[in-house]
C-alpha cells in the first residue's frame, strides 16, 4: 500500500496543502495524484531473503527520482518523507520503492551498488515540513523574476521549472534550448538578487512536457509524465511501416515532436510485414496496370487500382504473390481476382440469370395484356362479379341513380343488349320512308344498316309537322336531311333525358 503524508498534497492538480481531487486522501494508485508512480508487487510475497536489500528509491519534485542508502535500517514505508543528503546540503524526498524491486530497478537504469550511493540521515520531522513549504513559496517568484531577466539579456532560452532545496541553499533552474547558450551573466544576477547558489539545466523537449504535465490527444495523461522515464529516437519511418498519414500536427505531441507512442507497436507490425511482399512495381493484367494503393497488415489483404478507373480491389497476399510469379514468367491474367476462364464462368452464370429474369417478366407482361383486351359485359366480367359481389355492389350503390330507378351500369348493359336487335330491323318501328338512291345521301352497309332518326321530345303533345305543300317540295331534301342526322347522332349527345325511347309515330 502507498502512503504519502496529507502535508504534500496532489502534485499535478494544485491544490497544496489540502489533498482534493479524488478524494483518495493523497494515495491515489492509478498514478494520476503524483508523477512516477510505482507499485510494489511484491510487497505481499515473502521472499527467501534473511535481510531487505538497504537501497531506497526516493522521489523528488515532478518525478526525479535517486538511488540511496539506508544505513541507519530506519523502518520505512513507500510514501514516507525523508532527508537524504545531497551535494553541498540535504534535501527532502519521499519514499517510492522498497525492497527487491529497487535491485531490478537499478539494474535496469545500469546502476552500480557501490560506495557512490548516498545516505539516508532521518524521518522528516514538522520543523523540516514547515521549512520546505516555506522553501517551496520562494518558486513561483523566483520563475517569473528569472523569465523577466532573459529577456532583458536577449538570451533564447525557454526556463521551465525551478527546484529549490530544502534547507534553501541552491537552487536549480531547467531550461530548454535549441542552440548553446552563454549564461555566465545570467548566473551572476541571479546569484546576487536571490543570495543563492545557482545550477542550471539543460533537459529536451521531452523532458520538459514530462515535468510540465497534461493530457494527450488519447485522452490519457502523457506517458512521459506518469510511467515513460527513458526516451528513445522517433522517426517517420515508424509511421511508414504503421501506414499512418504523414501529417505533421497528428504525429506531433505537446512537446513538439514526434509521438513516443508510435514506437509502441513497432515490432509487432514489423514482424507481421515479414510475409507482405514488396511492390515496387505494377501488377501486369489484360485489363491493364494495377497500382498499389494501401495495405492491411494484419489483414493480409492489398488494395490495387487501375489508373482508368477510380475504385479499388481488394487482393488477397497469396493472389498477390501468384500473379507477380506470373509476371515474371511472361504471363498476365485476365483480372486481378481472377484468370480468364473463371471471368468467363462467371459472365456466362451472370447470363443465363437475365435470362431467367427476362422469362419471368415477359411472362406476366402477356397475361396482363390478355386480361386487358376481355371486352366488359362478357363471361369473364360475369364470372369476376361473381367471385366480388362486394365490389359490385359498391359500385352500384357509389353510382347515382336517375328518373327511371336504375343506375348507370344496368342502364348501359341493357341499351347495349337491345341496340343490336333495333339496327338489324330498322322499319320494326313503321319507319316506312322512301330511301334516297343518288350519290348524295350515304349508303348502308352490310351489318351497319342505317338508324332511325330519334325526335325531339314533346311533352305537351304538339303537332310540329309542317304544311303539306312544304313536305312535298323538300321530300328529297327530308330524306338527305334524316340521313346526315344519322351519321352525326353518335357524335353528340341526346338533348333529352338519358333514359327516353325513340318517337317515331309520326
């Protein structure tokens, strides 16, 4: 278990004395509270050792950590403060790691346990707490003031941090610089205005983000800042082999430069393009050229193009390899898929599908032309009013009915029913008239005799013949006259009701 004295409080939130945030009172595990965190796996395991190994792993302010003695074997505990000494005074640190894990720790920075290591003098008491804070106060101004002096000398340098001491003796500056810088003014000044002695340091980029803080483009603190300690060398050829864009603004971190996470997963895609081929140059079909256009590793599948067309096709990496054989023995497939006979199979499978479509759609384009030409009044239209009565009578009782009681539809298949019976006897009726014989008046034919004129309707019950004298003089004329009425009756539309019988008692 972790422990760190309330009096430190969280380092990376701000809130000095008090610890907030989580509400972990100071012992959060998940390393966001304090930088450089460890966790002690083997502090539930008795392991077969007669003494703790002596060396103490100590933390001091933004993550720093050294190596020390414990000479004195002072019962300790991770989080715990304690005064170590330091050149030219001590200082205060708190306890990160104990045990046979600051032995791997120490291999692994290559850390030689020798007499170099300092010692360990005590616990931290109150008076050395009320100090450092009081040391730790003196920080902030002093930042400001020291920023405030480069710039009066010209100097570019970016200051960083400072770190004082805790028994207020030293002090060390960080700073960033692309070039050598000449600070041997700077010194001087701040020697003499803050009566100390005065150490800088140069750090990287890198560094500088660690101690600084702040949160990634993943969402996650940055790993340099809680768990990164060694950084290695980042180039774009590790985007490359990761197929990543090269853009600038999303391969670059906060510090600036490229992003330490792209080294992560480098060796895994590494050994996974071991099997992927190198194309340097384009895949040759019947159908032309095909260019390379993206690959998936871990898929195994390669995206090819054709210049004369704008969509892609996904290769599989065995079909990849078979047609560059291929090439290479003089030979070219019909596609990049697959070889001409299957491309054939495969367009002949394709046909006869329309084909079958094309039946079926033909089929049923006859039967609705066979049913469309059924005339209405015929057996077919009896038989569908039989089989929907519903409709019929829909309709019938939708269609209004006029003078004589019936609706239209019974009203039309009755006048159809009787008008063949009175054109076939057109003097049934006591139309007795002479016919005209000349050329002018219209000649019946044969199963289209002549119809009866139909005359005007006469409710009162007038005479309307004209005088003798007038119908003798314009017999032949009368004649020509019913005739033209004939042909022009089909044409318009009765002037009396719908419903009323020819008048030809005359």
């Amino acid at each position: 278990m972790i422990y760190i004295d309330n009096m430190e409080g969280c380092t990376t939130c701000g809130t000095g004395q008090e610890v907030a945030g989580c509400g972990s009172q100071g012992s959060c595990s998940s390393g966001g509270c304090n930088k450089m965190n460890s966790f002690d796996w083997l502090a539930n395991m008795e392991l077969p050792v007669d003494k703790e190994y002596d060396v103490i792993e100590v933390r001091f302010k933004n993550g720093r950590k050294d190596f020390f003695r414990n000479d004195q074997s002072l019962p300790l505990a991770t989080g715990e403060a304690v005064i170590v000494d330091v050149p030219n005074g001590h200082h205060m640190g708190y306890v990160s790691m104990m045990g046979e894990l600051v032995r791997l720790q120490m291999r692994k920075k290559k850390v030689e346990d020798n007499g170099e290591i300092r010692p360990i003098y005590r616990l931290a008491s109150d008076k050395d707490f009320n100090k450092y804070h009081e040391v730790k106060k003196r920080e902030m101004p002093t930042l400001y003031r020291t920023r405030e002096i480069i710039h009066d000398l010209n100097l570019s340098m970016k200051l960083t941090d400072v770190e004082f001491q805790a028994d207020n003796t030293k002090a060390t500056f960080y700073y960033s610089a692309d070039e050598r810088v000449d600070f041997r003014e700077l010194i001087k000044i701040l020697a003499s205005e803050f009566k100390i002695r005065v150490e800088m340091r140069q750090i990287s980029l890198r560094q500088e983000a660690g101690r600084l803080g702040g949160v990634g483009s993943c969402g996650r603190e940055l790993c340099c800042s809680t768990w990164l300690s060694e950084f290695k060398s980042v180039s774009t050829s590790s985007a490359r082999y990761q197929n990543l864009s090269l853009n600038p603004s999303k391969l670059s971190g906060q510090c600036g430069r490229l992003k330490c996470c792209l080294n992560y997963e480098l060796e895994t895609y590494l050994e996974a393009l071991q099997d992927i081929p190198e194309i340097n140059v384009p895949l040759v079909t019947e159908k032309g050229e095909a260019r390379l256009q993206k690959t998936d590793i871990f898929r195994r599948i390669m995206w090819f193009g054709y210049e004369s067309e704008n969509s892609w096709y996904s290769i599989p990496i065995d079909r990849v390899m078979e047609i560059i054989r291929m090439n290479k023995r003089g030979q070219h497939p019909a596609t990049l898929e697959s070889d001409e006979q299957q491309v054939a199979d495969a367009q002949a499978a394709f046909a006869s599908d329309l084909d079958q479509l094309d039946k079926k759609y033909s089929s049923d384009n006859k039967r609705r032309k066979k049913k469309r030409r059924k005339k209405p009044g015929t057996s077919g239209e009896a038989r569908t009013s039989e089989q929907n009565p519903s409709q019929k009578e829909s309709r019938e009782n939708r269609e209004p009915k006029q003078e004589g009681g019936e609706n239209r539809s019974n009203r039309n298949r009755r006048n159809r029913s009787r008008r063949p019976a009175r054109d076939n006897n057109p003097q049934a009726k006591g139309n007795t008239a002479p016919q005209k014989t000349n050329g002018d008046a219209p000649k019946a034919k044969e199963g289209n005799p002549a119809i009866p004129p139909r005359q005007k309707h006469n409710p009162e019950g007038r005479d309307q013949r004209k005088p003798e004298g007038k119908a003798e003089q314009s017999g032949e004329k009368k004649e020509g006259g019913q005739q033209g009425r004939r042909r022009n009756f089909r044409r318009r539309k009765p002037s009396g009701p719908r419903n009323q019988k020819p008048n030809n008692k005359e």
